[in-house]
C-alpha cells in the first residue's frame, strides 16, 4: 500500500513546490528569455513610431512631429529624399548609425530603396558604438524614404547581475517558504488534528468528545458543527435505543410472566374448578392479546417508514370514521364513566387512506384516555378550512412541557420516565401515526398548555390526487424524519 502523509506534511510539501514554482517561472522568463523580450520590445516601439509618421504624413508641422515621436520612443529619424537627408531627429544616440553603411559593410539605405519595398527591418552593427541596432525602413513617398532606428543595448551584464540576484532571492525564498509553510500548516492542521481526536472518540461511543465550533477557518467550523450536531444526535438516539429496550423487555416481561403463572395456576390449581380455570384461561388471552398488539404495531412501524406499505386513497366522510370509532369505547363510557364530546360537519368527504386514518385516529384517541384528566373527557373536533378538513383530538389533562413535545413523536419516548403503564399500550402509537401523517403529505402537530390539556391535530386534502402523494411520499419521509 502507499504510505500516506500526514495532512502537516502535505501542506508543508505543497507550500514549498509552489514556491519553488514561482521562483522557477522567474528564472525561465526573466533570465532565459529576457533577450528576446527585450528585442521584441524594441521592434514594438519602432513599429509604433512608424504608424505615428505614417498617419501624420504630408501634415503642416511633420518636422515637429517627428520631433516628438523621436523623443517620446527614443528613437532616431531620418528622412531621406533624393539620396539627400532631408530630416534628421534631434535624438541622436548610440541607436542611430552615424554613416552609410554598418560594420558588416552593408549599404542598408541603398539596399532598402532600390528593393521598392514598402517595409524592411535591418539589424545591424553600429560601426561608431560596436552595438546592435535595429533599423526600420519604410517608404513615404516615391521620392521620400524614412529610417527609424534604435539601439539594442547589451544585456549579458545584466542577465549575470540578475543570476546572482536571482540566486539570494531564491535560497531567500525557500528558507522563508519553510518557515511560513510549517507555521501555516501547523496552524490548519491543529484544527483538523483536534477534529479528529474528538471524532475518534466518538467512534467509540464517548458522547463526551468536545467540538470546537469557534475555529478560525470555515470549512473546519461548519465540519466541528456537523459533527457536534451528530454527536448530539447520536447521544438522543442512544438514550432513546437503552430507553426502547427497557420499554419493550418491561412489555415483553409482564404479560410473559402473567402468561407464566397462570398457565402454571391452570395445569396445578384451577384445573379442577371450570369457572376459575375459565377466568385464568380469559387472562392468558388477554395478556397474550397484549403482545400481539406491541408486535403487530411494531411491524407496522417498520412497514411505514421503510415505505412498503403503499397507500390506497379514496374519499370516505371524516365524520363516520370518527363516530364508528368512537363507538367501540361504549363499554368505557359506560363502566369507567369517560365522555366523549364530538363537534362534527356535515359532509366531510376527504381523501385518504381509509385504513391508515383509523389507524391513526385510534391511536391518537387511546392517547387522550391515558392522559386526559379527572373528568375523563375526549374531545374530537372536526374544523373545515380552504382546501382541507382539520380534525383535533384534545385531552383534558396536565399538558406537556414545551420542550418535550418534539420527542413525544418518537418511539418509546414518554414524557413521564416511569415504565409503568396503567393502559394497555405498544409504546409505538405516536410513531405510527407520524409516519401515517408523513405518508399522506399532511400537515400534522402538536399543541399544548400547561394543566389546559394537549391538542393533537391533522389536516386532510379535501380532493387531491393519487400520484401527488405517492411522488411525494418517500420525499417527505426523509425530510420529516431528518426534522
């Protein structure tokens, strides 16, 4: 495998080759290609002049003209009509050769005019100065010859000042490239390095690790604040995880240990008596009854939030549903003195998962008899708006702490940390009929006040179609479980 380095290291090697980068750019275009650079340069400036002398021609003040545009390009000029210099530049330096022909003996004028050229550019050897010059000839005229000349000076002496500079720079530049790039690399890393420790512990299950969310660079910032949100989030699930299974062996555990004992208490006691083996018998199947409830709600749970359980929409009255469920708790109303207080529309058609909305309602109304108050009264109201029916479920009890009632969706998270349980429940309801709510693309909450009762509510499209809830469907799981 490759060895990896560390992220220190990494920066620090990064820092020095683009140094060594920038210093090796400066070599190549400032040491090897100054020359030619520098010609270039010179050919641009002549050039320059000469679309200046050309557009300016034949004009009343050409001389002074030219005047200038010798001055201003260093340049010299000189102006030839008849094999006779006409005019002649007021710069005269070692760019302008001083006769007729170069050192190489080259009769650079006569060459030019007799070629009938319009342009030519000679470089040659300035027989006074021994330094190169380059000559631009152009033609004015028939008669009218113009030469623009300028020097290209040696640079060899200062291509070698700048090697020797070149090379201080660069040695001086490394060693302060070291130096900054470790104390900028440490500086990154050091937050990274600490992000990691944390994150380590984390790993191993220590809700503990601290993330610095104060750090100095962004990207480490917002990645201590995810991670710190993460850790939070783990810490809830883990409390909720030891709280579930706590829940679920107490609700395991009672009816296994009834189901036990009286079954023990049939086959060695009550064998004999009919009547009291018939009670004990009535038991068994009840608790068994109980475990049948806290399985099937938690498959159905796992059914709706993995999105296998697929909705059948159709339009049904919101109100019988409410009154044929209100109906099976008769035997409450009538033995254990509960009121059940209905405020209904007419006609109130609604789309939805028949089956799924029962569900729902019974487990919201069975919540409302655990925790309405001493008056055992349920209040169901059914509210028409603009487009939907909203249907409340309202108990009379002591209310819920503000900060509590984002949990209370959750699986097996009870507002009283007891386990004991004075109804027959799975501990799941409330996740059911979250997870109902969330399927159906429905507005759905919670609101409560305390020692005034708890209002659970859900809205239900009035008309809506089948496939705006089904592509909406596991959209609006993800986003509202991720909430």
């Amino acid at each position: 495998m490759k060895q990896k380095s560390n992220l220190r290291t990494k920066i620090w090697i990064y820092f020095i080759i683009f140094s060594a980068s920038i210093l090796l750019f400066l070599w190549i275009f400032q040491i090897l290609f100054l020359k030619s650079y520098y010609k270039n340069f010179v050919v641009n400036k002549l050039e320059n002049s000469v679309e200046k002398m050309l557009s300016s021609f034949q004009s009343n003040n050409y001389e002074d003209i030219l005047d200038k545009i010798s001055m201003e390009n260093e340049v010299c000029i000189e102006i030839i009509n008849n094999d006779t210099t006409k005019y002649l530049s007021v710069l005269y330096d070692k760019g302008c050769m001083g006769g007729e022909t170069s050192k190489d003996g080259s009769f650079y004028k006569k060459d030019f005019i007799n070629s009938n050229l319009s342009k030519k550019i000679y470089t040659l050897v300035n027989p006074r100065f021994k330094n190169k010059s380059i000559i631009y000839g152009i033609k004015l005229d028939e008669t009218n010859y113009a030469f623009i000349s300028a020097s290209i000076e040696p640079i060899d002496t200062t291509i070698t000042v700048l090697k020797n500079q070149f090379f201080y720079v660069t040695l001086l530049v490394i060693i302060l490239s070291l130096i900054v790039s470790y104390f900028v690399s440490k500086k990154i890393s050091s937050g990274v390095i600490k992000i990691n420790n944390e994150a380590k512990k984390l790993s191993q299950g220590d809700f503990n690790a601290k993330f610095d969310t104060n750090e100095s660079i962004l990207e480490l910032n917002e990645l201590a604040q995810t991670l710190e949100y993460t850790k939070n989030e783990l810490s809830k699930t883990e409390e909720l995880r030891r709280e579930l299974l706590a829940n679920v062996s107490h609700d395991l555990k009672t009816p296994l240990t009834m189901i036990k004992a009286y079954a023990e208490m049939v086959r060695d006691v009550t064998y004999k008596d009919k009547e009291k083996m018939q009670k004990d018998l009535n038991i068994i199947i009840e608790e068994t009854d109980r475990l049948n409830v806290l399985v099937n709600d938690i498959l159905d749970l796992s059914k709706i939030q993995s999105g296998t359980q697929k909705l059948n929409i159709e339009q049904f009255d919101i109100n019988d549903l409410i009154k044929s469920i209100v109906k099976r708790y008769d035997i409450m109303v009538e033995n254990d003195g509960y009121n059940f207080e209905l405020n209904l529309l007419d006609n109130s058609i609604v789309c939805a998962d028949k089956k799924r909305i029962e569900q729902a309602l019974y487990n919201l109304i069975n919540n409302a008899i655990n925790y309405t108050g001493e008056d055992k009264k349920v209040i169901i109201n059914v509210i028409e708006k603009e487009d939907n029916f909203r249907i409340e479920v309202k108990d009379t009890g002591n209310g819920i702490d503000e900060e509590e009632i984002k949990n209370i969706w959750d699986k097996y998270y009870k507002v009283d940390k007891t386990h004991s349980r004075v109804h027959v429940g799975s501990g799941v309801g409330l996740s059911i009929v979250k997870n109902i709510f969330i399927n159906h693309n429905c507005n759905y909450g919670v609101e409560s006040k305390n020692k005034e009762g708890t209002v659970f509510y859900f809205e239900l499209p009035k008309k809506i179609k089948n496939e705006e809830i089904v592509s909406k469907n596991k959209k609006n799981i993800r986003k509202k479980n991720q909430d």
